[in-house]
C-alpha cells in the first residue's frame, strides 16, 4: 500500500483521535505529522493480520499518550526549575486548555470539564472512553484496537463510565 494512499485514507481518522487525547489543534497536527512518519517507517512491516485503520489506530493512541507523557516530565522539570529558579512563577495543566476547532464557544467550558475529568482516568479508560464513546467505534472494534478481549474491553468501558459519573458528580 502506497504512504500517500495511506495518508489520504487516514489522515482525518489519525488528527481527529489525537485531538480527541489532546484537546489542542497544533499539537494534534504534530501528532499527526509524527504518526505518518512512524507509518512511512514501519509500513513495510505491517503483516496485514489486523484491518490498516486498526493498526494506525494503535500507532496514533500510543503517539498521542507519549506526547502526553512528554508534556507531564516537562511540567514536572518546570515545577523542579521553579524550586531553584524565580522566572518560573506561573505553572498551568497543558491538557486543560481546549482548543478544540469544532465546539461551539458555549459548550466549550462544559466540554473542558468533561475532558479534564477523562484526562484524569487511568489511560486503557481514557483511550476505551475516547474510542467508544467519543469515536462512536463498537466494543469489538474498541477491542481490535487495544488488543483485547471483548469482555475485557466491556468491563473497561464500565470501570471508565462509573469512575468518569464519580468525578462529574
């Protein structure tokens, strides 16, 4: 399968799902951009066992809690810096500015508060919660993708939903 074939089948599924774990426009472009890179490097090792969507899906879900990972050690080293150093007097949560481009302005504080308590879950909840109910995908294609079993993946959107109505409340 050709890398622009790819792309073009792929590219709206790929920024909309890191958009979905980042909430931030450019850095789900950057997202993107670093998912078609990893897929121009490992395209000729894709066995074909599972669908392409399945496997680009797996790639963008780990690409998408790296950068997460990665925004949280920086932050971590801003707070250690600020321990040492007086121009670090302002620290804020990078995941809880929304800037996503299709919400309306009114729903934009409600859905900041949504996606601050999905931040918050364990990541197998908050990638079942964003592949289930945010991509709308079935629990066997929700189980495809993290390479689980459907009854594990069932459970996982139940312990997800209890622990996401808790924090609503």
């Amino acid at each position: 399968m050709e890398l622009e074939e790819i792309y073009r089948n792929h590219k709206s599924l790929v920024y909309n799902l890191a958009l979905q774990y980042i909430q931030n426009a450019e850095d789900a472009e950057e997202i993107t951009q670093d998912v078609f890179v990893s897929i121009h490097f490992s395209v000729s090792k894709f066995n074909e066992q599972s669908k392409i969507a399945t496997w680009i899906y797996r790639i963008t879900i780990n690409k998408s809690l790296d950068f997460i990972k990665a925004k949280n050690r920086k932050k971590r080293l801003g707070i250690f810096a600020s321990l040492f150093y007086d121009n670090s007097n302002e620290l804020k949560n990078d995941l809880a500015v929304f800037n996503h481009p299709g919400v309306l302005l009114e729903s934009k504080e409600e859905l900041e508060k949504i996606f601050k308590h999905i931040n918050q879950l364990p990541k197998n909840q908050k990638t079942v919660i964003i592949l289930n109910k945010i991509e709308q995908k079935t629990i066997q294609e929700t189980a495809e993708i993290m390479n689980a079993s459907y009854k594990a993946t069932e459970s996982l959107i139940q312990r997800a939903k209890n622990n996401l109505l808790k924090k609503l409340k």
